[in-house]
C-alpha cells in the first residue's frame, strides 16, 4: 500500500525474444513505481518466443511484494488475448481449447493466472520496435540474455536442448512408441 493507504500505482514493460523459435530465448520486464525503476530479466536455453512473453510477465508481478494496481504493457498479442479473453474459456474447459486441444503453455498460463490474480492489471499492448522506449530496452535485455546463454553453452549442447525441450512439448510422448 502507499501512504494514502490505496494500493501502488506500478507500471510493468514486458518483452520476449527468441534466436530460433524453438532455440535459445531471454525474457524480461521493466517495473516502474514513481521514480524508482527495476530491471529483470533471464532466459532459457530451449524454449519458444511465446513462452518468453508469458515468462516476462509471469516474473514482473511476482517481483511484486503486495497488492498493486498494475499496467502492464507487451508487444504481444499472443500475451494480452491469452489473459484476457482466451483464459477464462480455458480454465471453464480444464485447460482445452475451443477445438478440445491442450492448451499450449498452460504450466505457465496457469502461474501468469495465480500472479495476475493478486492485483489489479490492465493490459494494454503496444507496437513492438516502434520506438516506445521502455519497450525498446526490455527487447534490449531479453536479446543480451539470449547472448548469455550462446556464450555459455556450444552448438551442439544448445541442438541437444532444444531437441529435448520438441521431444517433451509432444502430444503423444506418453503414448509410447515402438518406432
């Protein structure tokens, strides 16, 4: 709470990127409270550019240690339709989609669900690479992790991954497979 006792006023910039998709990808989020400004980002070295935009999001409300009134902007409308249209017809159809598919991402749909429920968000999208510059440096340091993560590891750890992270995202791997 602020002074006034009413909840703080935070605005959140989000932003994913991806060096193939899938293949190595960085996230990350600007949080500005009146003057004060946080910067957080990370990555993972075999995901996808949409998982990176749910991860970005996911992380700056949860750098949040009470209940705010939050505006959070994204360059995503894969982010911003998920939460506020689509989310609500996949949690009433457990998880599936209209066409009764697994929802992609629901691990982190279902986190971006639990954190955005602890305060008041409005989401608001902007034009990616357009000059916003909050957006600019989250695409900034979502990049200079995606960097990181090629520095640290070799061509060929990062296809292993990556080949793992395709095999694990299979509908029917648990089926098994004689083949």
């Amino acid at each position: 709470m602020s002074e006034s006792g009413r909840p703080k006023k935070i605005t959140i910039h989000t932003d994913g990127a991806c060096d193939g998709n899938p293949g190595p990808g960085g996230w990350a989020a600007l949080l500005r409270y009146g003057d004060h400004l946080r910067e957080l980002a990370g990555g993972e070295p075999a995901t996808t550019n949409n998982r990176m935009e749910l991860q970005a999001a996911i992380s700056g409300l949860a750098a949040l240690k009470e209940d705010c009134e939050v505006v959070l902007f994204t360059d995503s409308e894969y982010l911003r339709q998920g939460i506020t249209e689509w989310l609500p017809r996949w949690r009433a159809n457990n998880w599936r989609t209209a066409d009764r598919k697994p929802v992609k991402n629901e691990d982190l749909w279902r986190q971006l669900h639990e954190m955005a429920s602890r305060h008041q968000v409005t989401w608001q999208w902007l034009k990616g690479h357009a000059g916003h510059p909050e957006n600019e440096r989250c695409d900034q340091l979502a990049r200079e992790e995606v960097v990181k993560i090629r520095r640290h590891q070799t061509p060929e750890k990062l296809a292993a991954l990556r080949d793992a992270f395709i095999a694990s995202r299979d509908p029917n791997r648990s089926q098994g497979s004689l083949l």
